[in-house]
C-alpha cells in the first residue's frame, strides 16, 4: 500500500459507517482486490486500489436517505477528494467509474477490468462467514428476523418486501444469484465456494430452528 493510498485510507476511516458497511468491510474488499488482481492482467493497481478505498464513502448517506444511490454519489465524492492527490483525469474518471458500477442494484456495468474486479470482490463479502455475519447484522440493525421458513421466504420474495426481510430472504433474491454476475474467473471459483458455505449454514440453521439438531 502506498502513500496516497494509505491516506485515502485515514480518510475513509474516518467516515461514519454501519456494521454490515463498515471500515473493516471496505478493507476486507481492498484485500480481495489485490487477491483477483493477480489472476488478471493490465489492472492499473493505482486505480484499482483507489476506487477499493473509496467504493462505500457514500453508503452512510444512503443509510439515512433511500432516495440516494450510494454508487453514483461515491462516485461524484470520489471524483472531488481525488483531485487534490496527483491522479489524472484518465485515472479519476476510472476510479469514478469503478466506484458507480460496483453496485448489485443498479444498471451501470462495469467496463474495465479495474471496475470488474471491483465489483466482484465487494459481491464476494457478501458470501460465506462474512456474508451470514453482515446479514445477521442487518437483521439486527433493522430490527428484522433471523429466520423466515420456505413459504414466508418466498411469500417476501414474491412481494420484495423489505419487512420481512431474514438471511433466507436475502440468499434467495442475492447470494445464490452472485456467481452468475462474476466478471473475473477467480471470482466466480470463489464464489461457487462461498455461496455452498452460506447454503450449508442456512440448511443447518433451519434444522436447528426446528429441533431436528
């Protein structure tokens, strides 16, 4: 890591955050990056490292106003913060571009490698352990439940109801369909890894739930 990048990281240490998008989050998918930047080739480490920093500096916005798109304000933060740090225009509107298109749940594609690799690392933690830790607090944040059986879950579904929200209801509508979105090869491998871990625990967890272990 060097310099610049580690200032960016001061600064987004320093911004508020929630416990499923928090400081540790952004850091998890920085080291992801650097993990799938090595199976690819021409990465611009100087852009992919950046828009990695800066990919959530918007979320807490969005936390407090739904309206916002997380992606697209990051994006515009991003842009005003990067010029004081010796990138060029080339450079910010990549990192611009990364950071609007590493969003699940909206229409901009990523179209660099720097952006997929992005956009794969942050789907990434939101599989396996870390993927069941940051549901499980999201139910705890919002105040929803940690367990939904087969019909509530697909009655949710059906409706996109954000009030019956549970892990279940989240794997059926994300994290089973991740690997499908994977751009680079060593994404989609560890996705296939990660979504069968998170699957096994829900098996389990329904078991225990119904005292069958």
């Amino acid at each position: 890591m060097n310099e610049m990048i580690k200032k960016l990281k001061d600064i987004v240490a320093n911004i508020p955050s929630s416990s499923d998008h928090d400081f540790e989050h952004t850091i998890r998918v920085y080291n992801l990056c650097l993990h799938l930047a090595k199976e690819e080739k021409d990465v611009d480490m100087n852009v992919l490292e950046a828009a990695a920093m800066l990919h959530d500096i918007a979320r807490e916005k969005e936390n407090n106003d739904s309206s916002l798109d997380h992606a697209i304000l990051g994006a515009e933060m991003a842009g005003l913060i990067l010029k004081d740090y010796g990138f060029t225009n080339a450079e910010v509107k990549n990192i611009r571009h990364c950071i609007s298109a590493h969003r699940y749940r909206n229409d901009i594609k990523p179209e660099t490698i720097e952006a997929k690799i992005l956009f794969d690392a942050d789907k990434l933690d939101s599989t396996g352990a870390i993927g069941i830790a940051r549901a499980m607090a999201w139910v705890g944040r919002n105040n929803t439940q940690i367990y939904t059986n087969p019909e509530q879950t697909r009655q949710a579904v059906e409706r996109k109801s954000k009030t019956t929200d549970s892990p279940q209801t989240e794997f059926e509508v994300k994290i089973k369909k991740i690997g499908e979105k994977m751009f680079t090869s060593s994404g989609k491998k560890l996705a296939q890894e990660r979504i069968a871990y998170f699957k096994n625990f829900l098996d389990r967890f329904e078991k225990e739930i119904n005292g069958e272990l």
